[in-house]
C-alpha cells in the first residue's frame, strides 16, 4: 500500500511531463524551426560584410550599425514611426466608438455587425488596397462622380488611408473584446455614486479597457510600421517607409548584412513596444 | 506574356517581395567570393561527342523558353535528360551559380553585367563557336556588345532598350528628351512616372546631363540626383511594375520604361514609346556555360539550337522582347505598334550598364536618398 501511494504521485507527474512532451513539441519544433532559426541566421548577417552578387562575406565587421546611425535611414525610420503612429491614433479615435457601440447591441446584431467589421479580411490585400486606386485616382471614381481633377493619390494621406482601412479591424476586434467584459453594474455604480456619463467613462470604463487599448494599438502600429506595399502602391513609393529599404536591400541592392540589420533594429522597436504594453497591460 | 515581363525585372516587383525575403534569408549560409580571379581557359571539347551521355540544366527565368524545349532537345539533340531551373531575378541565379561547389548547372540565363561578372570569376567556360554555326544567325551588332565584344563567353538571347512610354493622344507635343521628363512642362505635372530600380532611377538624368550610365564618379552622380530631387514634386510617382497600366487608364502621360514593358500593342494604339536623343542604355539577356558543366558539349548543342531560328523566334513573338537573331526577327511577324521593329543598330546607340562592383552601393544610396526625401 505505501509503495502505491509513494508511486502515483511520481508516475503522475511522469504522465504530465509525457503530456506536456507530446502537446509542446509541435509548437516548439514550429517556433524553432520557423522563427529562431531564420531569426539567428538574420541576427548573424548583421555583423557580416556584403557579397557581391548578394549573399555574406564571413569578415567581421560593425559598419552595418554605424550605418543604420546614417541620418539618411534613421529619417526613413522616423518617417515610418510617424505614418503608423498617425494610423494608429486615428484608429484609436474611430475604433473605440465602434467597439464600444457594437459591444451596447443586443445579442444577434453583435453578431452581425463583429461579421461587417471582419468581412473585408475575405479578400486579399492587395486587391483591397488596388481598389483604391480606382476611388481615388485621376481618372477614378471619386472625380468623375464629382467631376473634379482632385489629386488624391500618391502623397503621404494615402498611404496612411491605406494602412488605417487594412488594420482598423484589429483595432476594433481587441477593444471589442475588452468593452465587452466591463461589468455594467460598475457603470451602474459610478452613476449612483452621483458621477456624469464622461466621469464615468473617464474614471471606469476607459482605466479598465486599457489592456485592450494597448492590445489594438499594437496590432495597427506593427504591420503599419513595417508595411512595404501601401507606400508603392498607394504612396507611389515617393516616400519610402523602413520596409521599403528593406526589401530593397534584398532585392535591389544585393545587401543582405544591411538589410539584415534594418530588420533587427524594427525587431528591437517592437520587442520594446510589447515591453511597455506588458507593463501597461500589469498595472491597468 | 505579362506575367512573364513581370517575373524578369522582379528586383522592381513588389508582389512576391515577402517570399523572397525568406529565400534570401535561408539562402544566407551561402557565401560568395568578390576576390576577382583570372576567366577560365577554355577546355577541350570533342565536336563529336556521344551527347546520349549528357544530361543538361539549365536556369532561366519563369517563361522565358518555351515550355515544350526540354522535349523537343531530347527529340533534336539525342541528350540524355534536360531539367529547367527557374530563378525570379539575377540576384537569385548568382546566389546559385556563385555558391561554392558545383551548382550542377550547365547553361544559365542571366543578364550581360553579370556574365561579365560570373566570367571575371572563371566560372564560364569560354563559347566554342565551332560548335555553335547557328551563330552566324546573330546581327552583326550582336557581336559588338560592350560587356563581351566577340561573344566570348556569352550568347545573347534577348535585347532592348529603356525610353518614354507616352500616351500620343494626351501629349500636347511628343518627348524627345529626358528633359521632357525630367523638367516635365505644365500640362504634364504631375503625370509622369519614374522607374526606382537604382541604376534606372538614375539612367534619365545622367543621359541628360551628358554622363555614363555606368559612371562612377561621386560628382556626376551627385549632378544627376539634385535634378531627380527637382523633378520629385512635379511626378506623379515612381513605379516599376505597373507604369503601363497607369498610362492605358490615364493616370499618367509619360512614363519611363522598359521597351518590352510599354504597352503600345494597346488595343487603342494610343500609346507610343520614343529613345530620347541623349541616348539610352542597352540590356541584354545571355546565355553562358559554366566552367564546372560536366555536359559541355550538350551545352553548346543547346544554344546552337536555340538560335536557330524557329526556337529564337519564340522568344519574340512568346515574351515579346527583340531578340538579336536576324534569322530569327526576320520570321516574325511584327504587330501594329510593335517595339520589335526597333531595329538592332538604333539599340546599339544604348550603352551597356556593367557591372559597377562596389561602386554600385552609390547607386543604391541614391535611390534611397530621392524616396526618402519628402
């Protein structure tokens, strides 16, 4: 009797440790494979010299991060963090409303309106943002309807129009999910308690979705930030963001270790982005 | 046909660009050395090798050869087996042929810079003409080309040229210069696209301004961006890949362009394509041996096949780029408002783009540094 009560407890855990083997083992295979592989050949270009036809040289070297101090990059990364940081606000201010109104409909209109607001993920990207071309451009919908010659495309509005209709639904989604789970009798509370609507919003309602607030910004601002294809097709690439250069360091200038090194700096933006809305996210 | 235009400058493309930052990245363990060795000395080959012992790979770009060649060389030539390799850009077919190792390569497809390239190597075996009489097919211009003057150790298989693609009903006169679109006059503000990939952002003002296309010199090329950093305001964008389609909808007026790329065959035949007067480049597409080819005589087989004239004539009529084989054009038929009638002595007015090895970095900057400015 003893010895079995002694072993069950052991082979439990030993069971548990199987488990969590067999279940872990695709996810860790997958994240190895795919992402800390890649992610080390990236890392070790970086300090490399650049091939001639493409490719690394295996000389030492740190010239590729006293380049990316080069006022010339770091102005393009500003650039960027400027697009996708309009994007992201101009999201906030559209997103919260609608996620606050789609989280206030009853039960069967939710529904419908979370399905309205997914819907344009059904086709493809490129295609969604093409037809904007045909809105917007010279000869395009919006003039000839108002018979106008307006230039609307091509310049910096357009990129950012482009980035916030692509990622504004994963702006709503998260804000969405956060209304949802306020208690409304906290609402309730804060208005017994003698607080106007905008105190109660102000005091309860937006300290408790921060979570989610930070959640959406950081779905819109990290694909805006590294978007390559908005600025080319609807910037008509006269201002570049920091992943044009570095597509084109790939495959227009033959500069893997440079390119390589753009793309670790956007990495080390964003690791400090989750950072702060870990931290954010801990205290809210 | 358009999608083949599209795979070949795909350095400008924008649509697979995700995919091929994942080959490039997989692809990193590869190294190439920029030490320049001496070309090869040329190996002995029998004339009448048993070619049923050969096998033949080749690598070219997606759509490039007809789909039914493999076939057909195993019918003519009695070789073994013949594979296609595909590559999507230059870059990509050096990373292959540059690798250490044999790549198992025999014939590859790649543009005239970077054979000059791959041969400074010693990676290509010197052609052999006695092998290949179809030569004698090739314009006598085709012999001529800068980067390989006597088809040394490269056949040319397609050429052209870059100039204005234009929409003739919209212009109120028709561009002569790359002033034109350089300085674009008022009614055409705004309507005008510019290429970015580096070394044809730059062709139109160095040509303006009297310069090389393969210039080196940090003067000149400093000339040449402020008059791109002036036009910046008065273009309507810079494209690479879709400046026809702008210019058959409207959008735009002139474009610079890639002959095979401006869409003059345009069912409204309203779209025409000029070579400024300052000149232009000349891109040619070849074929080359490698040194490290075990089926070298197969390989000279092949291209003497391919320039004959019923296979290259393909080409012209397939991909709709010129090729230089006067046997060959002479067979096709030319469309209404078809580049392919440019005839090869108005292409030889186009100078080469070489290779510029390191120099080829301020290029580079250069394109960043017209986009990035706001």
């Amino acid at each position: 009797m003893k010895s079995e009560v002694k072993a069950r407890p052991v082979s439990r855990s030993r069971g548990r440790r199987l488990g969590a083997f067999v279940f872990l083992s695709p996810g860790v295979v997958y994240l190895t494979v795919l992402l800390l592989v890649p992610l080390a050949l990236v890392l070790s270009n970086t300090v490399f010299r650049r091939g001639r036809f493409g490719g690394v040289v295996y000389e030492f070297t740190v010239e590729n991060f006293e380049r990316l101090a080069d006022p010339l990059y770091l102005g393009v990364v500003a650039n960027s963090v400027k697009i996708a940081a309009i994007t992201t606000l101009i999201a906030l201010l559209i997103g919260y409303p609608t996620a606050y109104l789609i989280a206030q409909l009853p039960g069967k209109w939710k529904t419908v309106a979370l399905v309205a607001i997914v819907l344009p993920f059904w086709t493809n990207f490129i295609i969604r943002v093409y037809a904007w071309i045909i809105l917007l451009s010279g000869p395009g919908l919006i003039n000839s309807v108002l018979g106008t010659k307006l230039e609307l495309l091509y310049n910096q509005g357009t990129i950012v129009t482009g980035l916030l209709y692509s990622y504004l639904p994963l702006m709503v989604l998260p804000l969405y999910a956060a209304i949802e789970r306020l208690d409304p009798q906290l609402r309730e509370a804060s208005a017994n308690l003698g607080a106007s609507a905008f105190t109660t919003f102000r005091k309860v309602t937006l300290p408790l979705t921060v979570p989610g607030v930070m959640t959406g910004c950081l779905f819109v601002f990290v694909p805006s930030f590294g978007n390559f294809v908005i600025p080319e097709i609807l910037g008509g690439s006269k201002s570049i963001m920091v992943g044009n250069l570095i597509r084109d360091q790939f495959l227009k200038a033959r500069d893997w270790p440079f390119g390589s090194t753009l793309a670790l700096a956007i990495i080390a933006v964003l690791v400090l982005l989750l950072l702060v809305q870990a931290w954010v996210t801990r205290r809210a | 046909m358009s999608r083949i235009r599209f795979t070949r400058r795909l350095p400008a493309a924008v649509a697979v660009a995700g995919l091929a930052l994942a080959v490039s990245a997989c692809g990193g363990e590869s190294s190439t050395s920029s030490a320049g060795t001496a070309p090869a000395a040329a190996d002995q080959l029998k004339p009448n090798a048993d070619l049923s012992q050969q096998t033949l790979q080749i690598t070219v770009w997606d759509g490039y050869t007809p789909e039914e060649l493999p076939a057909k060389v195993k019918e003519k030539l009695k070789v073994k087996d013949m594979k296609v390799a595909l590559h999507d850009t230059n870059e990509i077919a050096m990373t292959k042929l540059t690798a250490p190792g044999d790549s198992g390569i025999d014939v590859a497809f790649v543009s005239g810079q970077y054979a000059q390239a791959l041969n400074e190597q010693g990676l290509l075996e010197p052609i052999h003409p006695e092998l290949i009489p179809n030569l004698a097919n090739l314009y006598p211009e085709a012999t001529q080309l800068s980067y390989d003057k006597g088809n040394k150790y490269s056949v040319p298989y397609t050429w052209g040229t870059t100039g204005i693609c234009y929409r003739s009903d919209l212009v109120k006169t028709p561009p002569t210069s790359w002033n034109d679109l350089l300085k674009p006059p008022a009614w055409a503000d705004k309507k005008v696209t510019m290429m970015t990939t580096e070394r044809w952002l730059a062709l139109p003002a160095l040509k303006a301004l009297g310069y090389s296309v393969n210039t080196d010199k940090d003067e000149e090329i400093a000339k040449a961006k402020e008059l791109l950093l002036a036009q910046k305001p008065h273009l309507l964008g810079y494209d690479d890949v879709t400046f026809g389609d702008k210019l058959v909808s409207g959008e735009s007026m002139m474009a610079e362009a890639w002959d095979g790329w401006c869409p003059t065959t345009d069912a409204k035949g309203n779209i025409k394509f000029a070579v400024p007067k300052e000149g232009s480049d000349l891109w040619v597409d070849t074929m080359v041996i490698m040194k490290s080819s075990k089926n070298k005589e197969a390989a000279h087989a092949l291209i003497n096949y391919i320039l004959s004239p019923e296979i290259h004539s393909w080409a012209a009529e397939n991909i709709n780029y010129k090729v230089p084989n006067k046997a060959a054009m002479e067979q096709v038929k030319i469309a209404k408002g078809s580049l392919l009638g440019i005839k090869p002595a108005e292409l030889l007015n186009g100078e080469s783009i070489v290779d510029l090895g390191e120099a080829s970095v301020k290029y580079t900057r250069l394109s960043t540094e017209v986009t990035a400015q706001s």
